[in-house]
C-alpha cells in the first residue's frame, strides 16, 4: 500500500516544472525527490535521496536548517517561505523560492518543500532594474529636467535629481507634496501653463507634443525661465490621457539675452528717430546763426558809423553765443551717451560758482537775483561733468525764461546731501510752464515757449543724462509764477 501511494506520488509530480521534495523532521534527509529536483539538480535519484535540505540549499547549515523550520514543527506558523540558491552537483547555482509546510507522509509526519525556479524571474528583475538605473543615470546626467505628471493623482509622480539643481527643491519634498510646484508659477504664466499642462495636452496625438515657455520661483526667491516639451505618456482604456511625460530646459539667460536685445533695439529706434529730428532740427538750428551773422556781416560793410558798426558786432556776437551754445550742447550730449560714470568728491559750492561764471554772458543775468543752501553735512560723490551740464542747463533756462512782469527775478538753489543721495530744487518765479506742455518738455527739440530763442534740445539733454546717473528729476509749474525743478541724485561715495 505504502509503495503504491509513493508510485501514485510520482506519477502526479512527474510533470510538475517545479521541483518536489520530501524529508524526515529529525535526519532532514529526503524520502522523495521529483524527476524536476532531479534534472535541475544534474543528481541521480539514488544520490539525491542521500542528501538533506542544507546540501543543496546555499548559505544554509543543518543547524541554521533546523532553526528555520523549529516554529512550523511548533505549530506556531503553517508556512516557511524563502528565497535562497540551489547548488548544483557541478557546482552552479541558480534562484529558487521555496516554500515549506508539515504533511501526512505514508503514516508519518514528514516536511515538505516545493522549490519554484525563479531565474528569469531575477533575470527580469535585474533587467529592469538595470533598465531603470540607466534611465535615471541618463535622467540626472541630462541637462534638461525629465518628470512624469498623472492626471488621476493631479500631481507629478517622478521628477529627476536636475530639479535640485535648476530649481533648488529636492525631489522628494516635490512629490510627496511639501512643495507645490504650481504654486510656484509666475503670475502672468499661470493660465498659460494651466491651460497647456491640464487641457491642452489632452487632446493631441501620441505623437504631438505642447510646448510651454514659462516662470517658475526657485528656492531661493528669484525667478527661472522654462522651456517645456510635453506629451501624452499613458492613456486610459477609453483612450483618455491620464499621465503625461516632459521635459524642461533652463532659459533664463536667453531670455534675458533676449529682453535684453528687444530693450536694445528700442532704444536702438528712438536713436533713429531722434537722429531724424535732430538732423532736420539741427540743421535749421546751425545754419539761422550763420546766416544771421553773414547777414549783419555784409550791413556792417555797408555801414560807415563806427556806433552803428559797434551795434552789428554785438548783434553778431549774439548770434556766435546762440551757436556756441548748441554746438555745447551737441557736444555734451554726445558725450553723455558714450563715457563712462566718473566718481567724483562734489562741492556743490564751487559747482554753483562754475555755473554762474560760465552764465556771465546771457542777457538779463544781471536782472536776476541768484542764491543758495547748501547742506552737505555727507561727502558726496557723482560725475562733476554731468553734473555740470544739468546746472548749466536748468540755471539757464530760468535766466533764459525769466519774467519782466516782477519786481524782482529769482533764482534759489537748495542742496541737501544724505549718505545714499543728494535732493537739489532749482526754483525761479520765471513766465512758467502751461500744464498741457510740461509732460513734453523732457522731449528733443520741444520748445514749450516761442518767447526766447533755444534749441530745444537742453531739457532733453537733461534728462538723458539723469538717467545715466540713475538719477530722478520732476517739474512743479505754474505760468506767470514759477517753476521748480527737483532732483535726486544717488550718492557714488565708497561706503564704510
């Protein structure tokens, strides 16, 4: 009966892939083996039958056996499940899972131990394993950021390490939630982007892909232009997008280039067009001199009274000033555009006196009364050249456009510095500014006045030459009044 149940085993067991055994509680040797042991084994069944579990088993010795199988003899577990090797009887290994359990054995209590051949199984693993760490090797040696967004989760479920280093958020912290990467749009981008990342994408083909350039705050606070290539990654059984995959490459320097080239050439346009006026404006503005002085040149050789003579000279003289005066202004202009900021100590006392020697031959300046404050209790520092210029400039004018219909014509110069600037008002009670025409009198050639001969062109020189300095000026005036011109000009003296 024994030998029949043992033969009916066999035959069951004789078609199973795995491998089959059976063996004694106390001595662990087999009492049966299956013709899968036997092969896989490369042992006969004579041999085999003389062998026990800790012979065949890797790392394992019949102590260490008999621990591992002491709770299921105990009934306190039903089940022993391992993953270990088999050794061969030319010596090779090979992966095995095993399983072992207690079983009715032709009248005894015996063990039993199923083991599966699992070598494609680690095979495959390790394929993939070795897949995926190619594919995050190639990821985090990449320049451009790689991620995977899942619509079912609404939230990315891969990222590579770049993100650190664009970005300054760790991978982690990004997709278990801690950081929010939408919340880290730009404002102005954010519908862009939403639109784009969330419907956008849906509706395209495998093949397509939606690109997005867009803002995104880094760690630190500053912002980084992303250039985005995006594309459905796995579809739903109804063909519906439920995980995206992309890309995205750091942009902020060509984008800085690029706004920096779009600034350029603006600036590069109201060159041009200045250019235009100023050559027609010019143009007019060098030759009325130079005909008024050819002019009075050809009355004064007609002319036989010296007092009369002495009349067109002064006439003429006029006139040289009145192109002397332009040519300076083209000249300072000129070099506003070109040279380099000068860091110099200013006294504001001496620039004044500079100013009004330089101004001694205008007519009425004598009619003026001129005086100042001047609180520099901070050594200051900017571009005496510049600095020159605008006083020259706005005292000028106020010389220029002051009014007959007073008692008496001021000008008062006020100067107070700080350690990060000097305030200056420039104030007169001169004819004054109409409203309608002080937001242009900062423009090229705009004159708001027909009252006194000039360019036009002195303001405008003004203020191209504050915004070199990064420097502010504003204009409160009122006609038959007055007006005053407030600057604020930083202060270039080396800090402590």
């Amino acid at each position: 009966m024994a030998e029949q149940q043992k033969g009916a085993l066999g035959r069951i067991l004789e078609h199973s892939i795995n491998e089959f055994y059976i063996f004694d509680i106390d001595t662990l040797v087999y009492k049966y083996v299956s013709k899968a042991a036997i092969d896989h084994l490369g042992y006969n069944e004579e041999e085999l039958l003389k062998l026990s579990p800790p012979d065949i088993t890797a790392h394992f010795t019949k102590k260490a056996y008999k621990n591992l199988i002491r709770p299921l003899l105990k009934q306190k577990i039903k089940e022993v499940s391992l993953e270990s090797y088999h050794l061969r009887k030319d010596g090779s290994t090979y992966p095995v899972r095993i399983q072992l359990h207690t079983l009715d054995y032709l009248g005894n209590k015996v063990l039993v131990a199923i083991a599966v051949d699992i070598t494609k199984e680690k095979t495959a693993a390790e394929e993939i394993e070795e897949s995926r760490h190619f594919i995050e090797s190639f990821a985090d040696t990449s320049p451009e950021l790689l991620y995977v967004f899942d619509f079912l989760k609404g939230d990315y479920v891969y990222f590579s390490n770049h993100i650190k280093e664009m970005l300054g958020y760790e991978v982690d912290d990004v997709l278990n939630g801690k950081e929010k990467l939408f919340t880290k749009l730009h404002p102005n981008d954010f519908q862009k982007v939403a639109y784009n990342f969330q419907e956008k994408i849906k509706s395209i083909g495998d093949d397509e892909v939606v690109e997005t350039e867009y803002r995104v705050q880094h760690r630190d606070g500053h912002w980084v232009w992303l250039s985005s290539r995006d594309k459905p990654f796995k579809r739903d059984a109804h063909g519906n997008v439920i995980q995206t995959v992309g890309t995205a490459q750091d942009i902020t320097r060509r984008m800085q280039y690029e706004q920096q080239l779009e600034k350029q050439n603006e600036e590069l346009k109201k060159t041009n067009a200045e250019l235009d006026r100023f050559v027609y404006s010019s143009s007019h503005d060098l030759r009325a001199p130079l005909a008024s002085v050819l002019g009075l040149i050809n009355i004064a050789l007609l002319e036989n009274s010296p007092a009369e003579k002495d009349v067109y000279i002064k006439l003429m003289e006029t006139s040289v000033n009145r192109l002397d005066r332009f040519i300076q202004d083209i000249i300072n202009y000129s070099r506003n555009s070109r040279l380099e900021i000068d860091h110099d100590e200013i006294d504001f006392k001496q620039l004044l006196e500079e100013t009004i020697d330089n101004l001694n031959f205008m007519d009425d300046v004598n009619a003026i009364q001129l005086t100042s404050s001047i609180e520099a209790k901070v050594p200051f520092s900017s571009d005496h050249r510049r600095l020159t210029v605008i006083f020259n400039n706005l005292i000028s004018n106020a010389i220029r456009y002051r009014s007959r219909s007073v008692d008496q014509s001021y000008i008062h110069i006020q100067v107070n510095t700080t350690p990060e600037y000097a305030q200056i008002t420039i104030s007169d009670n001169g004819i004054g500014i109409a409203p309608e025409h002080q937001a242009k009198i900062f423009d090229m050639f705009f004159k708001a006045s027909n009252e006194k001969h000039g360019s036009g062109i002195g303001l405008y020189i003004v203020k191209e030459t504050m915004n070199v300095l990064n420097a502010t000026i504003t204009v409160e005036s009122k006609t038959r009044v007055g007006t005053t011109f407030t600057l604020t000009v930083p202060n270039l003296a080396v800090k402590a």
